[in-house]
C-alpha cells in the first residue's frame, strides 16, 4: 500500500515552492487553467494551493493562522408584524455578505422555504 503525504504535512520547501507558484500566477494576469497549463500542473492543484496560501505564509512566519471568510451571523429575534400574521406568511429577510433578501413566505410552505434558502446561500 502507498501512503500519501497530507498536505497539512508539507515540508518548508514544498510549502515556498507552491506559494512562489502562487505568487507567480497572481502576478501573470492569466487565468488560472491558461496559467497551470503552462507550468505544467493541474488547474484544481494551482486553485488548491491558491486557497491555502493565507494558512502557509502564516505557518511560515510562525503567525497563529485565523481564518477570514463569511463572518458568523448571529440570531436575530423577529416579531412578526400583523400584516404578514394576518396573510399566513413568515416575513424573511436574510443577508450574505453583500447581497440581500426579503420575503414574505407562506407558512404553509415551509419545506419549499428551505429548498429556496439552500440554493440562495449556495
């Protein structure tokens, strides 16, 4: 049986040469597959090492790594208003990063509800 090496298990070398990849891409202005295609390395490794890049360069440093993405959305309690008490419908509004949603939905629906919200935050 082969083991394979974890990327989280990259050696310094491994970790500066992949990062100098990155570092190269960015700065080529092509996209990503023309860029991989000419380095001879696959488009999904470059995307990969892409992502992780934040994570290695703190390692390097002997930073503490902590992750910047969606940021954390607390509860928010809603009072329903008599309008939409009156209609049978849920006011919803939801906020992702920039973009924004209101709508007032059929209680009686509820399952079409969170179909239509996993595909909107998807």
């Amino acid at each position: 049986m082969v083991s394979r090496l974890r990327k989280d298990k990259l050696s310094e070398d491994e970790v500066r040469e992949r990062l100098a990849a990155v570092d190269a891409y960015e700065a080529s202005g092509l996209s990503g597959d023309a860029f991989a295609q000419t380095r001879g390395i696959k488009y999904l490794d470059l995307r990969g090492w892409a992502s992780h890049a934040p994570r290695w360069r703190a390692r390097l440093a002997g930073d503490a790594y902590t992750a910047t993405g969606r940021a954390a959305t607390a509860f928010v309690k809603v009072q329903p208003s008599e309008v939409t008490m009156a209609m049978g419908c849920a006011r919803i509004v939801c906020e992702a990063g920039t973009r924004r949603a209101q709508v007032d939905w059929p209680v009686s629906a509820a399952a079409e509800w969170a179909q239509w919200l996993r595909a909107w935050l998807g």
